[in-house]
C-alpha cells in the first residue's frame, strides 16, 4: 500500500465520490489519478469507469487499484460514451457529494477540501464548479477561465453557452438518488451542458472564483474530434431554453450572432435578437433573483446591446423596438437606483 491510503478507505459511506471515466487514456491517466490521490481532502472514494479502452488503459488502473483501496474499476465490455459511463459512476456512488474528473486532466491538491469546505457552508448550492485553466502546451499557450458566481447570473449565462467548467463540478448525490437527474445517454455531446440547463431550473450552480482545476486541451479531447456534433447539440439546449423563457423560436441560422453579438450581420437581425434579449430580461423576474444578481444580468444584457449596435453600427436605442421599450426602461431604471442607492455591481 502506498501513503494515499487512509483509515476512510474502508468507510461505507465516505463524503465524496470522485467520478471518472476513461476511453483509451493512457497517455494522461496517471497524471491524472494522480492529482486525485494526492488531495488534502481524504475522506473520498474513486470511481473510474474503464469505457472499453483498447490500449494500456486497463493496466494503469489495475496498478493503481492494486496500491490504492479508495479506487473502485467499473468496466464496460465496449465503448458506451461519457453519458452512459457517467451515470453508471454516479450510479454506485456512496459519496454525499460527487466530484468529476476527467482523464487526461487535473487539478490542485486542495479542490476537494475547498469544494467540500463551500457546499457545507452553503446548503442551498446544489452544483460547483471552479475557475480553471485551459493547458494547451507547446508554444499555443494556456487561458485563464474566470466564471460567474452568482446562481441567477449563471442561470442567465447558460442561456447562451455552458457556464461552467464540466470536469470542476462538485455536486450533491442527491440530484441523482433523489431527484433523478441523469445524463442523456443518446446525447454524446453537450450532455454535462444539458444536464445543467434542467439542473437549473429548481436548483442553485455556483463557482469558486479559484484556478482549481486544469483542463488539458488536446486534438483528442471530444469536443475537438466531434466539433460539429458538440456545436448543434449546444445550440440545441440553446434554443430549447430561449424557448422555454420566451415563446419564440430562434432560426438555426441566428444562432450564432444570438450567443455572440458582435457577428450580427445587419439591422433586422440586430432588433430580432435584441428583442429575445428584452424578453429573456422580464423572464427573470420569475427567477426569484436577489438585488445583486438582477444588476449583474441587466449588466450583461447592457453589454450585448452595445455589441450588437457595434456590429451594425447603430446606436443602441435603436435597436430596441418600440413595443418593447416599456420591458426594457423596467429593468434599466431599477438597475440605475440600485447602482446609485444601494452599491455598483463590479464584474
């Protein structure tokens, strides 16, 4: 036995499950399972589902297991995909919260003590992830991913792409045990961001604004392999939430310039889209959102209203319709007090 085994290895019910699963990942694995291993936090359990690897991936965490009674193997005679495996781990998990991890990634020693440290201390977050690094490697250089942490802001920026960083992700067991929450197995892409997107819809997702984990981009990683199917699944979950909010449907050819205004191509756009963004704004007051949440959203929404007359060179006003312009000074003019009379919102 190696000096990660602890007296919680042998505990029934430990107080995190980490969730792993793995398709011919042998190049990274060990880097991986090693960030795990070497938490500060100790009091966890290790699930890794093996999903029908072909190379040396079963020997790696043979060997590991063999040095490491925290670490349980689930294999699947053939490849099934992350959806299926993921749900197969968290299916056998014990843990009261469950980390993810992915294969050819890792994270800071103290990820799971944070983590764990923040849902203790705040019962109402159902879903955390963190601020993470993008690790390209070579001469590409790496990014600095900074996330919201305000729930109702989250909520908002889901609505245009996934809001957090899937493999950071500390969350309840409860979601799945209790309330029966699962990933969908036909989706083999932008099912994490899916799954988040029902999540939200009764329960709180926040981040800790910490570079805790680190995400290793990659020619192998699938939201590279399969780019375009991860790209018509995301704006799948898109419209089907704008949708939801607003009654309207988002033609697939405006989605792009709806999650990134600065492409709009001309006017008509510009005011169709801004109409959904006005739209989105007064379906928020069902959100149940504190002060801070609605300045932070109006503020987003000031931002992509100046993008979008940017991109077709128009002054803003113009851009919001008239029958909408009674919605839209609602929420200005609540914003100005708030800034003036309470506090300003910082980004």
């Amino acid at each position: 036995m190696n000096n990660n085994m602890t007296s919680f290895s042998n505990k029934t019910n430990p107080k995190v499950s980490v969730v792993m699963c793995v398709w011919n990942g042998e190049k990274h694995l060990s880097e991986s399972i090693t960030s795990i291993l070497n938490q500060t936090f100790k009091e966890f359990e290790f699930v890794i589902v093996n999903d029908g690897s072909t190379d040396n991936t079963a020997q790696v965490l043979s060997l590991f297991a063999s040095q490491d009674s925290r670490i349980r193997i689930l294999e699947n005679s053939q490849n099934m995909g992350q959806s299926y495996s993921k749900n197969r781990g968290i299916a056998v998990a014990r843990g009261d919260y469950i980390a993810m991890m992915d294969a050819d990634d890792w994270c800071d020693t103290h990820r799971l003590a944070l983590q764990v440290e923040f849902l203790d201390l705040n019962p109402e977050i159902s879903v955390l992830g963190t601020d993470y690094l993008i690790y390209r490697g070579g001469n590409s250089g790496s990014h600095l991913m900074k996330t919201a942490l305000l729930p109702g802001l989250l909520r908002w920026d889901f609505i245009f792409h996934c809001a957090i960083c899937q493999a950071s992700v500390m969350m309840r067991r409860s979601l799945f045990s209790q309330q029966s929450f699962r990933y969908l197995e036909d989706q083999r892409t932008a099912a994490d961001f899916e799954l988040w997107t029902r999540i939200i819809q009764a329960h709180k997702i926040s981040n800790l604004n910490m570079t805790l984990y680190y995400y290793r981009w990659h020619n192998n990683n699938i939201s590279v392999r399969k780019a375009e199917d991860q790209r018509k699944n995301t704006n799948e979950v898109i419209r089907r939430q704008v949708k939801q909010y607003t009654g309207e449907n988002i033609p697939e050819e405006l989605i792009e310039e709806f999650k990134w205004p600065k492409k709009i191509k001309n006017t008509p756009n510009a005011r169709f889209i801004i109409s959904l963004y006005i739209k989105l704004l007064d379906a928020t007051k069902s959100w149940n959102l504190s002060k801070d949440e609605s300045a932070a959203i109006m503020e987003d929404f000031r931002k992509k209203l100046r993008s979008a007359a940017k991109a077709v060179h128009r002054h803003p006003c113009t851009l919001v319709s008239g029958r909408l312009w009674i919605t839209f000074l609602k929420h200005y003019i609540q914003y100005q007090i708030y800034n003036c009379l309470i506090k300003p919102y910082k980004l």
